[in-house]
C-alpha cells in the first residue's frame, strides 16, 4: 500500500469501527464517487448493516425512521454537493423530534473549495442550527495521533447525537483522490483499539425543590397531559403518578399510553364545548412530551392559564406555545414521577369520575362511525391490526383522526410520526425505515403526503421490506377543508385543495409493489390480515366534502352526548 | 376590514406588487396554510404568473429552471417547516450556478419560536452561506413607514438576487392568525407607489492596466476557452475577440457557442493523447464562464500550467480548481472582449490551422458512432431536434456525451444543464422550469437522475407543460464504469452500480404521460419529431458495459486519426 491509500484505509476504518463500537447498527449510504473510501469500509464492517437509497431525500428519512425505531442513533453518508443539501429536510425533523442521526457528508479537499471545481458546494455548518453538532474533519492519515483522533471523532458523534436532547450531528469529510481504500478483508488485518467511552449524567430532581413545587399540587384536582413520548420508562411512570393521585391522563396517540384502557382518548371529542370545558376545569396540570396533537385540547389549556401548569422535559426544551407554563421542569421524567408519587395524595374521587363518564360518552359515539369516509375507515383500519403491529401516521387529518378513533387499551400497538415539524415530506421513507428495523408496519396517509415521497418506495424494492399502506386518497389537502381557508372559494382549490389526480396504482407498478384497491370497510380489515411480502399499497379514495361534514357531524353528537353525562 | 386583516392584506399586497413592478414575471408556489396571505396576493395580482407545485424541491428547481431561461428572478413560496428544508438542493444549485431565486419562506411569529408550536423549524439562515442575502421581515403591518419598507424589500430582493453574481435570497415572513387578508380585487382598489429603483454599474477594465495583461498575450499562440455561459453578448463578444486574434476557441456545449462553425468541438476525444496535447500547447490561455466539462481538456490546462493563463469573471469568483491562473480579471467579459481586439494581433495562420485539422480528424470519427448504444443514440437525438430546440441535459454521462457529440455549427439550439454542483437531482424539474417559460425542450438523462425527480413530472401535469425527455436506462450509475470503482467487483454493483430496474412506462401512467419504448436510432428520430401535447416520455434501455466500451473505442479511433492529422 502506498502512503496514501493506507491514509484512506485505516483513517476510514477506525472511524467507522468506532462509530460500530459505540453502539451504531445501522448506516444509510447514497451511492456517488467522493464518499467512496467510507462507503467500502462500511460495507466491508462485518457488524454495521448498511441500506442504500439512491435518493438522498428519502435517505434521510428512512434513517430518522430506523433512529425511532432502534432509539439509536442512525448514520447517513452521501457524496459532496446538492446530495448533502438533500437531508435538510430530515435532519430539521430529526432536530425538532429529537432523533439521532449522524450525517456524514463527502467533501473535496480544502485547495478544491470555493474554486469552481464541479459538484462542489459549501458544506461547513451546511444544516446551521438543525444540526446539534458540526465537524470539519481533518484530512485522512495513518499516524497514531490521527487514528486516536478519528475513533474520538466517532465516539463523539454517538455521543453527541444521544446526549440529552438528542438529534442529528454532523461530520463533513474532506478527501483527495485516488479515493480507493485498501478495504477487503480490513477489520481481519488490523487490530483497531476501542474508542473513549462517553458517560452522562442524568438531570435527576433535588428533593428540596420538588417538595416546593409538590405544595402548589397538592390536594388538587389536577389533570396528567402526555404528548408524545417515545421511553417505554418513562410512560408506566406516568401511570403509577396517575394512579397514585387519582389525576387522569388525556393520552395523545403518540404518547404510546393509548394501549392503557384507563386512559382519556376522546377528550378531542368533548373538548370542542365550552361549557364541558368549564365544568372539567382542572386546578392544576402536570405536561410530559411534545404538545398533543389535539386542537381542542390546547384551547383547552390556554382557556386554563390561571392555573398551576407544570411542563416536565428532561431534553431542557421550553414547549410551551401557549404560553401557560407557570413550572418548567428540566428533570428526567419518570425520576420526577417517583418522587412526585411520594409527595402528592389523592384527589377527590368525584373528580376522576367526571371525566371518565364525558369520555365514556363520548367514545361511544366516535365508535359508531361508519361507511367509506375517512373516519370510519379510520376505524376499520386500526381493527384490522394485528397485535403488536406499529402505526406509522401521516401528519394533517390521518394523526386527527388516529387521535380521534385510536381507543384506549383496545390494542397493543406502537405509533409513530414525524411529528417534530410535522411536515408532509418523507414519510413513506420514515415508514420504511422503521419497517427496516424489524416493526410490523401499517402507515396510513393522505394522497399529498404520498405523493411528495412516492421515491422513497425505492428502499422497499432495492432492501427487500415490508410494509403495508394505506392511503386516504381525497385528491388533494384534506385538511384546508377544515380551515378558515376553505371558505375562500375563489382560489381555494387550485391554492389549498390541489386535486392532483393521482392514482397510485401505476406507482406500484413502478417500484413493484402490490396494490389493492379499497372500497369497503370489511375489505380493509381482510386485507390487512393477508399476510404478503413487500410493499402493499391499500388505496380508497374518499371525498373532502363528505369527511368534513361526517366528522363534525360525529363531533356534534360526541359533544351532546357528553354534556348528558356531565348532568 | 378590521386593523389585523389591514394588516395583512395591505402589508403582502405592497410586496407582491413591488416585486412584480421591479421586475419579476414568475412565482412557483406550494400549498400550504401559513403562506396563506402571501399566496392569495400574489395569485391576485394581475401580472404575476403563477405556478402551483406540491412538492416544495421540486418547486425550488423548477424555479430554478424558469430562473435559467428566462433571466429574470422567480419567486418560490412556501408554508413554515420542513416544506422550507426542501428547497436547500435548488438553492445550493443556483448559488453555484448563479441563478437568481426569491425564497419566500412563512414564519410563525416570534411568541411562537422554539417552543414546540407545530410546523415550526428554525427558519433564520436557513439556507446559510447559500443565500445570498437574508432578511427577517417585520411583521405585518399597514402604516406608511412599514409599507415603504415592505416595497423597499421587494426590490432590494430582486436587486439583490440579480447584482453579479446573481444567485438565491431568502426572506422569512412571520405571520399571526387568521392568516386570510381581504384579497379579491385588492390590486383594483387600492394605490400602491412604485418601488425604489436600484441601479448597479458594471465592472468596466481598466485601460492602463489591460494593456499590461495585453503585453502578456500578444504575439502569442493562444487558446481561448469557454466554459458555460449564459448571457448571448458575451458569446458573441467571445467570436469576435477568436476572429480577431485567431486564436481558437474551445467551446464547452453549454458556452452556447456549439452554434457556431468555427469552434473547436472534439477536443474532447483527441486531447486524450499526451503526444498531440504536447503538440498543441498553447502560449497562453484566455478563459470565460465555468470550468468547461471535459475532464481531457481540464488535464490539458493542467500539463500547461506554465503559461499566462487568464481568467475573466465578472461575477467575481474563483473559478479556477486547477489552480493554473496567472491572472484572475473581474471585469464585464464582454468589454475584456473588446477592449482586447484593440490591443492584441492575429496570431500564425499555421496555429488555427493546425487545431482545426486535428479537431476535423477527431469529429469525423466521433460521428461514426452507430447503433443502440448512449453514444450512438445521443447523436440521433441531435440530429432528430427542430431549429431552435433547447436540451436540458442531465450530469454524469448525459452532458459528456453532449460533449462529444454536439458538433459544431449543425444546429441552432440552446443548452441548459444544473451544472453548479452537478447534482443528479431536480432534472425533471428544472427542465419543465424552462419549458413553462416557452422553451422547446428537449430533455436527456439517465435512469437515476430521471427516478430521483419523478415527483417533478407532477408539475407539468398540473400546471399543462409540454416537453419530451429521453431517458438513456442503463439500470443505474452509468458513470461509475468509467472510473476507478469499476475495479472494486466486490461491493461495485451494491455501491456503485445500483440497479434499481425501474421501468418507467408505470412513471408515464401515474402522472398521465406519454410514453415510448425506444429501440432504434431511426425510430428516435421519428419521435422527436411528432408533435405532442403534455410530456412525452421516451426510454432506451443501453447496457453499461457495451456503452464503456463503445466509448473508449471511438476516443482510441479518434486519438489515432487526430495523431494522422498532426503529422
């Protein structure tokens, strides 16, 4: 080996050893020339599972969805220029939703930069404040120094991306050609030394404070809001807080409690009423996770702002655009809920009570949805999972009207979504990515959302997955039909409503996937239970006019219902 | 109309009217609820074309392509989020490539930032060092001084985006609810002043000083250069300062000079040759626009780095990665031009001479090419397009094979290609950009780089474009059997190779194309030639390694009879 290609060798391989050895199983890598050292000796790790996805854009998301599904962090490499820019969308979700992903982006050497040398853009801090870390990295070498350099390089980024909150770093790589390792049978040849192991702390709460903040709770008749949370600790710790204050828990869809039937899951419902929320007024609310998904629920809590209002957040966060947080809380969550548990008694049983019998009401009216509208296939579809199955949700009306017909402790199910900012794009790849991790997944979302990643099917064909997915194809932006926009007849359809037209059985043709078409309620359920390798696309068109009005139609009768209850 | 809607509605409409009024024809639009106000305004406004795309990247590189042929900026509006992240490829791009692009980007309002709200990413430099100029706007607001400011931004924006180098700016719009503003006939109803005009000069040479850079050149056996140009005075310009020196040009397919007769055309094969570069080394070189395409001219400028070697550049950039520059000259090339015919002589006619016989030698090979490989099929597309066609070429092969087989002074056609940073992505997008603003096109590029922007065919057929695309499928990365990483079998196919085996009939259904299986070189030329409505898909399946070898056949034939030539 020349003195180059050992640089390129070993530089590469330690990295990539230490990126393994602290705890990454996955990499993602876009084909192209200047990543080429890395590629191969990723490839050639015999205990990294590489994918390739040709476009970089789904590339991205697919990771974030391997990330949340494995809650560990995911690696992505690609080729310099316009491919890098290409993650910008995942790595911002990825940011706001608090995933781990290390982006590794290819670069041409520092005397090829800013001097027109083609595929070349400038890659420093290229994702600005969405990536929780940057580093320039050095250019490959083989001396001592430099290979401890590049194992600590990697040991940080794993470390980096986990660390409280976590999220996506990024490693720009600079290299000169000739761009071939000496790769085969590498990790035989040569013993690579372990990396730093990083350790961190927890953000663990001071008894003192907590009695403090105990006294302005207790003896309440407080109320538990869980957004999305994506610890499995940190959720049965919500439960034991409930049970021991008798607090119920208004559970988002996300926050994986839905599965607990002691859980409020149509508050989205009953919460459209003034008076119900009035008389259900709490006196104080402690919040865990991101904001909840339901909009009658943050009116509901904006409508109560003169109340204690707790928000706990161990990723330091300030979520909180209601502006009602009287307690910001940065402590680990389920160390909070222990000590909370020995600090707060029960509430008044009348209290619990109450909103059990509202949401009992209400419930059963959601329940009676029915026929070929969004929200009865809604319902047909979460009855056709089987146990254990994994939800992967599209943002607008599907992650609506989850929140509205998922059910509490009927089944034992893991949702997602890309819910940090809450984008249409890259979904099918999120859905995939977790797929790709070992979870049975059925998504579900609208014909836009589809659309706009109908590429990421590709990871499906070329990575052998499966998956199945329904599509709500209402020709266009469901949701405008609930907003003020929709009243805006002039321009409504062709700036908000965007009836593509699109019929996605051709798409299953282009990436061979199967496709049935969906036009009832008992055929969904039958073919969610067929089992089928690949990708099976579910497509039942329904119309925009008709789902709004069935849902408010539903949402009238919920809230009636419930007001009877409450006498 | 209460103070907020006034707001609003004035407060948008002042700036939808002074961007038009200072200049821009075009605004590329994605659905989406925060934009609201802005996109009802400017769907109002009476001299504003709009285009509506669901996919915001793209939207972004279909701007992109408007941008590139019609010179003027386009506008691209988008909702908050991830949509904005989406944008970041066609961004890098038109920096590079110096494209003048108005991002508008929808904002929450600062009470509501960084504190969990929904669709929300920090959107301040969100396209960092790619953006040319970044402004947070005000919110709205309808007082004199707010108003003059708001139309003061338009204009500077589109100054901005236009003063050398031209390139991509970026304003973020914060807006509060409710988002509608009091659109319908807002343009009728109100006055609304015009906006400041902005003037910027040109870089003019400087007598004295030319003369010295003159002293330098004359006499001598030049070449002149060309990479991609865009504006036609600096083409023509160009011609003249060739005629009068005799000094050769160079001229890259996309220096829009390929028109001409009396430009050099083939370089490209015969400089493959170390004997004939040693042969016609130049004594100096003179060099406008991008580094041109040819890797075997770009080795030639580098085996003659011992020459004065000028580059002139008013965009003020550093385009030289060869590092060969003996002069770096930012002045308008156009005067450079003709500021130099006044101070240089002609050189030997035995010079000229000399490179147009070896260059004849070359091409006569080159266009021997036959049959159903990408060489042979590229010649057909050429011969089989009308006067005044444009192309739209894709990168890796595409636009080296364009190289080599668009000879000179045939046809009078006009060549686009993304080759900022030479990503396969956005093609299809950028290709209907230019053929939304009347262009023939006349698309070519692979299976990937056609797969990586399928989404784009949406946008025509939404918006009813019309263009033909020829899509040379060799099942995956052509370009990568002409490198190095051919060698590595091991993980070649995986890495690099990445047969993905679409077939891109399905494509032509989903998004209501036409489609045409392309067996001949004949049956090509037929098709080109049928006048059709919409987009009209025609696919090629070549072989990877036929078309390698194919090449490398013609360049060693035209090496050899070139080498004829010299003697």
């Amino acid at each position: 080996m020349n003195n180059h290609k050992e640089n390129m060798t070993y530089y590469n391989a330690h990295f990539v050893d230490s990126l393994v050895r602290s705890g990454v199983e996955h990499a993602v890598i876009s084909p192209g020339s200047r990543s080429t050292p890395m590629a191969l000796l990723m490839e050639e790790h015999p205990r990294l599972k590489t994918f390739i996805l040709v476009d970089e854009r789904s590339a991205g998301f697919f990771a974030l969805g391997l990330a949340k599904s494995s809650q560990k962090p995911v690696v992505l490499l690609c080729t310099s220029g316009t491919a890098a820019a290409n993650y910008m969308p995942a790595v911002a979700e990825a940011k706001i939703s608090r995933v781990p992903l290390i982006v590794l982006t290819s670069d041409r050497p520092p005397e090829l930069r800013d001097v027109g040398a083609p595929q070349t853009i400038d890659q420093l801090h290229l994702y600005g404040h969405a990536a929780k870390w940057f580093a320039e990295m050095a250019l490959p070498e083989a001396t001592e120094t430099a290979l401890h350099y590049v194992r600590t390089q990697g040991a940080r980024a794993v470390f980096e991306s986990l660390s409280s909150p976590s999220g996506p770093v990024h490693l720009n790589f600079p290299y000169r050609e000739p761009l071939l390792p000496d790769y085969d049978g590498i990790y035989n040849r040569i013993s690579i030394p372990a990396p730093v192991r990083l350790i961190s702390g927890k953000k663990m709460p001071d008894r003192i404070i907590m009695d403090d903040v105990a006294k302005t709770l207790r003896g309440k008749n407080g109320l538990i809001i869980a957004g999305e949370i994506s610890k499995s600790s940190v959720a049965s710790a919500i439960l034991s807080l409930s049970e021991k204050t008798g607090w119920p828990i208004l559970a988002d869809p996300l926050s994986q409690l839905r599965s607990n039937k002691s859980v409020m899951d149509s508050y989205d419902a009953f919460l459209r009423d003034d008076e119900i929320k009035d008389a259900l007024k709490p006196a104080a609310i402690i919040r865990f996770g991101a904001l909840p998904v339901s909009k009658a629920l943050t009116l509901f809590m904006k409508r109560h702002h003169d109340i204690p209002h707790v928000i706990v957040d161990s990723g330091g966060g300030w979520r909180d655009p209601l502006h009602v947080a009287t307690h910001m809380i940065h402590v680990d969550e389920a160390a909070f809920c222990i000590e909370m548990c020995t600090l707060l008694n029960e509430s008044q049983t009348e209290w619990k009570t109450a909103w059990q019998s509202v949401n009992e009401a209400a419930r059963s009216v959601m329940k009676k949805a029915d026929g070929m509208d969004e929200g009865a296939l809604f319902q047909q579809f979460l009855k056709g999972l089987p146990d254990g199955a994994s939800i992967f949700t599209g943002n607008s009306m599907p992650i609506r009207d989850l929140d509205s017909f998922l059910f509490a402790g009927e089944q034992r199910i893991r949702v997602h979504g890309n819910r940090g900012a809450n984008g249409i794009d890259g979904l099918v790849s999120t859905a995939l990515g977790i797929a790709a991790n070992g979870e049975n997944v059925y998504a579900v979302m609208g014909d836009l959302s589809f659309f706009h990643d109908v590429n990421g099917l590709l990871a499906a064909k070329m990575n052998k997955l499966s998956m199945k997915v329904l599509i709500l194809n209402n020709n266009g932006g469901g949701i405008f039909s609930y907003l003020p926009q929709a009243s805006e007849e002039k321009h409504f359809e062709r700036l908000f409503g965007t009836p593509a037209g699109l019929k996605f059985e051709h798409a299953a043709s282009l990436f061979d996937c199967q496709y049935v078409r969906i036009t009832s309620g008992a055929q969904l359920i039958e073919e969610l239970n067929q089992e089928r390798e690949g990708i099976t696309i579910l497509e039942a068109f329904t119309d925009r006019a008709i789902n709004t009005e069935v849902h408010r139609t539903l949402w009238k009768e919920a809230v009636m219902q419930a007001r009877k209850a409450l006498l």
